[in-house]
C-alpha cells in the first residue's frame, strides 16, 4: 500500500517524504511546466532528498522514447521509473526499456484492455486516470478495480498505481479495491490526516485532562 506525490514541486515532497509517510512521485510534462524548473534538475533533488522512485515522463516517438528512457535510467539509475503513455509507440518502448531491466510506467491508462497490453510490454506500473475517467461521466475507481481483478485473477507482476486521484475519498476507495499505489497531489496526501471528530474527539480530551491536572493540583 504505496502513496506517492504527484508533483514536481521539491519543498512540499520534501516537507511529505519526511513524515515517512511517502514512498515515491510521479511527475508529467505538465507538473513539471507547473514547477518552472529544469526536469532533470527536480529529479535529481528528489535522489538527493533519498525518494526510490520517480516517475519521469518521455515524450515522442517510440525510438525517441527509447532512447531518452535509456539516458534517464543511466543517469538516475534504480530511482527512475521511466513513464510512457499508452500508445503503440509507447507500448513498444516499453518492452524494450523492460527487456532491459527498466522500470516503466504505463500512464493515459483508461480502458482495462489498454492495461492488459501494458502489462504484456512488461510495464512495472499501470496508471488508470481515475478522475479524468470520472469528469467523462465513467467510473474511475470501478476501472481500478477492474484491472486489480485481472492482475489478480492472472498473477501479473504489474502492479495498479492509481492516478489522477482528486479527492481523500477516491485514495480509500482505489487502496480498497486493490491498488498497489496510489499518488495524490499534496493536498490531498494533506487532507488524508484530516477528520472533524478527531479533532473534536481531541478537544475534549485536551479538556478532561486539563481539568484531572488541575483537581490533582487543588
Ligand atoms: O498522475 C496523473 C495526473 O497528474 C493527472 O491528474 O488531475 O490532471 O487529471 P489530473
């Protein structure tokens, strides 16, 4: 059961990766325009900051993804996790990147067919975009849980990370259908702490032991 961060934003993973609470980010091309920095320059920040697992979007055609896959395995090493979207090109990539030893994440997942054949490319990671498929007017989380079904059903190695995930009830909901991860912008990661009657259970608390102290004073 693995959270990760879905940004490239390097101060709020670091103040979340210290709780010890995060296992790992994915990034995109648009996290990272969002962030206003070089890409390589956030990852190696993150292996700096000690995360074992960024997800590090190529774009192209399938050589070209290849190709920049290769260069950021060598130079990131275990810690990338090379991510390609679910096209023909993509899927091609990502059996020779996985042939090679190359983690790969499968992402615009949005059908359960499309996340059988990433994971006969030898994908380490499918990601079902939970909240694009609900804005469609589709269930995400029943997605996620169509996929865990075959996963399991057929022993494949390929774990679910869910994504697109906009909302501390969706986290609950894709881990209790059987995701494998699940990465979550900060404020979501933030809200899962979040309940009103912890807080108010806490309060009262706070007050009966105020007053056992006070009456153990008098
Ligand atoms: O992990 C994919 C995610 O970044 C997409 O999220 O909210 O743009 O659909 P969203």
């Amino acid at each position: 059961m693995k959270i990760f961060l879905d940004t490239a934003d390097t101060e709020l993973i670091q103040k979340h990766f210290a709780t010890g609470l995060v296992d790992g980010v994915t990034t995109n091309p648009t996290l990272i325009k969002k962030s206003g920095r070089d890409p390589e320059e956030v990852y190696q920040e993150l292996i700096d900051l000690g995360l074992p697992d960024i997800s590090m979007e190529v774009v192209g055609t399938g050589e070209e993804m290849v190709a920049e896959g290769r260069r950021l395995a060598k130079k990131f090493g275990q810690n990338a996790t090379i991510k390609v979207p679910c096209t023909r090109g993509g899927l091609a990539a990502c059996r020779i990147l996985a042939s090679e030893s190359i983690k790969v994440n499968v992402t615009l997942i949005f059908s359960a067919a499309q996340a059988i054949l990433a994971a006969k490319a030898g994908a380490a990671y499918v990601s079902p975009f939970v909240g694009r498929v609900d804005d469609n007017s589709f269930d995400g989380v029943s997605l996620v849980a169509q996929i865990t079904g075959i996963f399991r059903e057929h022993v494949a190695r390929t774990q679910v990370l869910a994504a697109s995930v906009r909302d501390v009830s969706s986290v609950s909901k894709c881990f209790g259908v059987g995701s494998d991860i699940v990465t979550m912008p900060p404020t979501v990661f933030e809200k899962m702490y979040n309940h009103i009657l912890t807080e108010k259970g806490l309060d009262l608390f706070q007050q009966d032991w105020d007053s056992v102290n006070n009456s153990t004073k008098e």
